[in-house]
C-alpha cells in the first residue's frame, strides 16, 4: 500500500460582503422640477481570512512559564541586535505553520517606556547568515507586553516574582519569499531581533536547557548572537551574558562554554547549557494514503473589520490549476504533474458553519471536515506519493 503526506496551510477566504443601508424620506421646500443622476456607496466588510490551525511541534524548547529561571536581555548594556540558534526539526523538512517565542517583561505597571514593541522573526538557511539569499522567511509583530505590578523581585520560594511571562507568535507568509506550505530545510537558523533600547528596556528573551524537547540543537553549547554596534566592551556587547569570545554585528554563531577559568558564557549555568524558549509549528496532518483514514481539517476565521459578519458556509477543496494538484494554493508553478485532485475527497464540504464572527473577533472550527484518498481508484497514484496538497477555503 502506498503512504502519502498531506499539509497544511496558510489560505486566505474570498470576501463575504455585508451591505449597510439607512432608510428615511425626502422632502421638498421649493417648487421646482428637473432631473439629474447620482449615486451612492454601499458600504462591504472586509475579507474574513481563513487560517488551517496548527499541527505538531517539529522543534519546541519551550518551558511552562513558572518554571521561569533565566532569560536574555537586549538592553544597552548587552548590546545585543539579534539572538537564535541552530536547529534541525523532528520528521526532517515539514511546512512551517508558526513560530512562538517566549518572552518576559520585568517592568512595573504605569511605566512611560512600556511597548508597543517591533519583534522580528527571521528564518536562514544554515549557511552563512545575514545574506538575503539565505533568508527563508521574516515576521515582525508589533506587542504590547502585559506588566508586572512590582517589577523584578525574586525570592527564594518564587523566582518569577515580579516578572510578567507572554508569547510572541509569529505566521505571517504573504509578504515573504517562503512559499505558504512549501517544507522547510530540516536545518535552520533562527533570529529574534528588537530594539530594547528604545521602547522598553525589560523586554528579555525566555531560555530553556538544552536538550529541547522536540527536534534536536544541531551545535549543543553553541548559540547565534549579534550586537548592534560591533563592540563587546563597556559601550556594549553580550561578553559575559552569552560568550567569551568577542562578538560583531555580523549574525553568527558563538561557542556559550566558559572561558579560560571564567564565568561568562550561558554554559556555565550549572543546570546547563542554556538555549531560547521557541517552539516551531508545522501544519502537517497524518498520513494520507488510499483507503486510509481521513484526515481533520481544523480552520480558524477571523473577522478584520469593524462590524460583525455572518459566516453561512466553508467550502474546502483540493487546490488545482489546469486540471492538475497545486501544492501550495495559488501558486501554478506549484503543479504536481500527474496528480489529479479527483483522486482526494473532502467531506463534508461546504462546511455548515452559521456563525456571527464579532468585529475583530476569531473563531476556531475543529474536526468540521475531513480529507481522505479512496480505495476504489483504479489510477496509478505514484506522482501524489510524498508530495505536499494544497488547499483552498471560500467562505460564503
């Protein structure tokens, strides 16, 4: 029996258009006659976006906040630009679905530098960093981070006393040259970047212990740092926060071990090596292979306007062009030649949803539909085998 994989990803939802009207009456004050044309707007809403959830964890370094012990700091007196690691995901190369990184505010309540703060996401290829050619793909989400009401002020029995815990997720694809759905190398390098200096200087970084619990470190006891200006002296520069070894404002990777007799380094942190707190998300689902199980397909909808919107139905299909399977929707130089989506169904579709979306509102629609591969088809399947199926969703 032939297995194949089937993922997820990023659709966007055709509008649905909500009409706004106001009733009254005219009246005349003059005596007069004539003629003339005019017209009117009709007032629509915008798109709602569709969005398939997530599926698995293919690398998650990530601890439960109480269990808060450490953290990286970007303010001046570190100097650090950018902060990351290298890595290799469970199951090899899967589509990214999103990225989650966590993130503690130490400043109190009411203070005036509180965000809203810019944080950047950027995905490499392993090699050499820093090169647009090696960029995969990039987010920046602009936060407010929740506050603390007493500021940093550890004891003994709580050591995140004072320290406001929050994630930062990152998953916006459409301006980016990484294809929506498109797997990722099973190795890459990873970036969080941000200016503490400016907005909010308690903003740190969450760290976890080596090893992560999903995926794999591809360098234990080695991380990716920059600084802002290039110096690692008093002007500013992450010696002893990160590395002993001096540290440039070219992203790039450092050993965290102790220098000679020396403290700094992140490995000489007597639980270990300490890493970033991230978790990277595919949208793949389980296996899909004829006359095998169906497979869920979980949605979410959001409404980006400023009135409610009815949501009547989804329908779902297997995204095609010219007659043939497109691995990521929209995309034709995505074609799966001899793939034909005649050969997958998707029930039930349309999606019965019925549901008023709030302004600015989401909704998460779980196990409404389902992707299979029948069992009766008298077709060779091989050119679907292993190959990534787009989808498309159209709200109505």
């Amino acid at each position: 029996m032939k297995r194949f994989m089937n993922k997820k990803f990023l659709v966007v939802g055709v509008a649905v258009a909500v009409l706004l009207g106001v009733g009254g009456a005219a009246f005349a004050y003059f005596s007069t006659t004539g003629g003339g044309t005019g017209s009117a707007q009709v007032g629509t809403s915008s798109p709602l976006l569709i969005d398939q959830l997530a599926g698995t964890p293919m690398y998650n370094s990530t601890i439960d906040g109480s269990a808060y012990q450490w953290s990286m700091s970007y303010v001046p007196s570190t100097g650090i630009n950018e902060f990351g690691n290298e890595i290799t995901f469970a199951n090899g190369s899967q589509p990214l679905n999103d990225v989650v990184v966590a993130m503690a505010n130490f400043d109190k309540t009411g203070a005036s530098d509180l965000g809203p703060l810019p944080v950047t996401l950027t995905v490499y290829t392993p090699a050499n960093p820093e090169t647009s050619a090696d960029v995969l793909w990039t987010d920046t989400e602009t936060v407010t981070p929740p506050t603390t009401a007493t500021g940093y002020d550890p004891t003994p029995t709580d050591p995140t006393n004072g320290i406001a815990n929050f994630d930062v997720t990152f998953k916006n694809f459409t301006s980016n040259v990484y294809y929506p759905g498109t797997p990722l190398p099973k190795t890459v390098v990873y970036g969080i970047s941000y200016d503490n200096s400016t907005v909010d200087s308690a903003m740190n970084v969450q760290m976890s212990y080596e090893p992560p619990l999903v995926g794999t470190d591809t360098a234990p006891g080695n991380l990716f740092v920059s600084t802002k200006n290039g110096s690692d002296d008093a002007a500013g520069g992450p010696t002893g926060e990160v590395t002993c070894s001096d540290v440039n404002t070219t992203f790039a990777e450092y050993s965290t071990a102790s220098g000679n007799g020396g403290e700094c380094g992140l490995g000489a942190n007597p639980a270990g090596n300490l890493i970033p707190a991230v978790e990277f998300d595919t949208s793949a689902m389980g296996d899909l292979y004829p006359g095998g199980p169906g497979q869920d397909i979980d949605f979410s909808v959001t409404n980006p306007s400023n009135i409610p919107v009815t949501l009547n139905k989804v329908t779902i299909a297997v995204a095609t062009d010219s007659g043939l399977v497109e691995a990521t929707a929209g995309y034709p130089s995505t074609d799966i030649a001899g793939c034909y989506p005649s050969w997958f169904f998707v029930s039930p579709s349309p999606v019965t949803v019925g549901e008023t979306i709030p302004a600015r509102g989401t909704i998460d629609w779980l196990g409404g539909a389902t992707i299979s591969m029948p069992a009766d088809s008298v077709d060779n399947q091989d050119a679907c085998q292993g190959k990534t199926i787009g989808l498309t969703f159209t709200a109505s």
